[in-house]
C-alpha cells in the first residue's frame, strides 16, 4: 500500500468545493469586519480610507485599529485551527488541540516568562520566542507522557498534567511580580484579546506563524500513513522521526507566535478540525489546510462578534471562544465514551 492509496479515500474527490466556500465565506467576513465596532463609518469612506484618499480620524479607525485587528483575527484563527488538525493526526486522537492538551497554557507561561524577565524588552521578538519556546516544551512533554498508542484517557490525563504544570507556574510568576499593575494587565491579556492591537503585532506574529505554517502543512502525507499505523507507515517510506519534528516545531511557532499577541484563545482547534473532517472524508492531508480557514472564518466571525453585540465594556474573545467550546468539548467526550461502551 501506498500514500496515494490512503490519499484516494472514499469522498476525497468530492470536497473541491469546500475551500472555495471557506475562502469566500472568509473574504465576505473580512470585508464586514472593517464595519464592526463603536463608530459607525459609511462604506465609501472606508474605501476612501484604505485607498489612502482619507486624511480623517476615520483613516485612524480603518487602518490603525480595525485592518490589523481584522489581520490578526485571521491569521491567529487559522494557526489555531492548522494546529489543532496536526496534533489530532500525529497524536491520533480526536481530542488533541492546542488548548486542551495544555499548548496554549505553556506557550502563555513562556510569554509571561519573557515579559517578567525583561527579554520581552530587549528585542521584539522575545515575547513570542517565550511562547514559542513554551508551546514547543508542552508538544514534547505530551509525546513523552502519552506514548506510542495515546488512547483518550491516556492524552486527557497528560494534558490536564501539562495544563496545571503551566498554570501553577504561570501564577508563581505573577504572584512573584512586584509590580501589581503589570500583573494586573497581563491577567486580562491571558483571557485572550485583539483589542488594541496594531501592524507592529501583525509583523511579529506573521514572523513566526508563516514558517510554522509551512511546516505543519509539509506533514500532510506523514499524517496520510500515520492513520495506518507506525509500522505502516514507516513501510510506506514515511520518515516519523521528521513529521513528528516539523509537527512540533510548527506548532509551536504558529501558536506561540498566536498566544504571545492575543493571550490564550481556546478550543477553536477543537472545533473546526471536527467540525470539517467528515467532509474531507476523515483524511488528515486534505483536513489542514480546510481547518485553517475554518479556523480562520470562526475567528473572524466570533471577533465581529464581539464588537457589535458587547451591551458594555467589550467581552474577551478568549472568553467567548471558552464559552462555546467547553460545552462543545463535554458533547464530544460523551459521544466518544458511548462509542466505546
């Protein structure tokens, strides 16, 4: 058996449509996100604004505020959802994504390590290297305490290890901090936000997440055999050793590099991979880059969201992220149990 004999499943020829729909459901939520918020600004004058013709504080609101909040809103949504994809097929488990198996959690201990210690202030590129540096140490600890065959319990149980292993420390820092205003502040950044947020974060976050993106999408053959088995697919020619590498490090480029600039967004790489892999016919390759956009297009919807039906001060987009995806995770992991009984 080959690659090609895995990438030929049953229903993978009949999903070429699904990425062209996540696509212009995406662009039409990208253009309705310049249109959410406080002030109302009339759509020619957010054309004006980014043709550059507009010298108004609307050209302030447009393109200081709303495009890199917009920008960042999908290119985080995306690595989430690619990364949640990823850790589902190397760990072969359906309950793998960033937030639940602790990345999310270390790579904000990481980030919270580099503020505290002043490497964030030294170079720009030190608070995302913390989170990434973080994300990449929970990738390899979860490897090492699942083992070979991860079963449900087993990942569920590391997880939960990893996630108050990075807890417990992170509060130590803070708790540590003698300055209770930052400690303060980088509490509400740990709910996750894109608030305030300008092209300096895009520029950051872009450095890091594009080369983790190219890495974990070069996985998608690796990930193919994979579902066969380890012994399967190293007779299929695959080299393990390098897919699990790439997998790591572009995980925790691209969520690092997401954590370090909105603070921890959970379950959106529970959700979409779910969400869109039986119409990809449960085929690991065809699922990354579909579960990017969805990750992308639940993101952006959830920040337009956000904006427009906050009664009061804005709600956290981490915590309404949390609020559908818990109840989504529970769902999950009742089926998952009646389907083993």
């Amino acid at each position: 058996m080959t690659t090609e004999s895995v990438r030929a499943a049953p229903g993978a020829l009949t999903v070429w449509w699904l990425p062209i729909c996540l696509s212009a459901v995406l662009a039409g939520l990208l253009v309705a996100s310049l249109f959410a918020g406080a002030v109302s600004v009339p759509a020619t004058t957010i054309a004006e604004a980014l043709l550059g013709r507009n010298e108004t504080v609307f050209d302030v609101i447009v393109w200081e505020l709303r495009v890199p909040r917009t920008i960042l809103a999908a290119f985080i949504g995306a690595s989430l959802g690619l990364s949640g994809a990823v850790l589902q097929g190397l760990l072969r488990n359906p309950l793998a994504s960033p937030g639940i198996v602790g990345v999310s959690a270390s790579a904000a201990l990481g980030a919270v390590i580099a503020f505290y210690s002043g490497i964030a202030a030294a170079f720009p590129l030190g608070l995302p290297m913390g989170g990434m540096v973080g994300a990449a140490t929970a990738v390899a600890l979860l490897m090492l305490l699942s083992g070979r065959n991860t079963s449900t319990l087993t990942l569920i149980l590391a997880g939960v290890a990893v996630n108050s292993l990075a807890g417990a420390l992170t509060w130590l820092v803070l708790n540590l901090s003698s300055n209770p205003y930052a400690a303060t502040e980088i509490i509400f950044w740990m709910m996750g936000s894109l608030a305030d947020r300008s092209f300096e974060h895009v520029g950051v976050a872009a450095a890091l997440m594009v080369p983790g993106w190219i890495l974990m999408g070069g996985v998608g053959r690796g990930l193919d055999a994979l579902t066969l088995g380890e012994d399967a697919a190293t007779s299929m020619g695959v080299n393990l050793a390098r897919v699990r590498w790439f997998a790591v490090l572009g995980t925790a480029l691209a969520v690092g590099a997401a954590v370090s600039v909105s603070g921890v967004i959970g379950f959106i790489g529970l959700v979409v991979p779910h969400l869109l892999c039986p119409l990809v016919g449960h085929q690991p390759s065809r699922l990354l880059p579909v579960s990017a956009l969805g990750g992308a297009v639940l993101l952006v919807a959830t920040d337009i969201a956000v904006r427009m039906l906050s009664p009061g001060p804005e709600l956290k987009i981490g915590v309404v992220t949390a609020l559908f995806g818990a109840p989504f995770f529970l769902v999950l992991l009742l089926r998952l149990r009646n389907t083993t009984q």
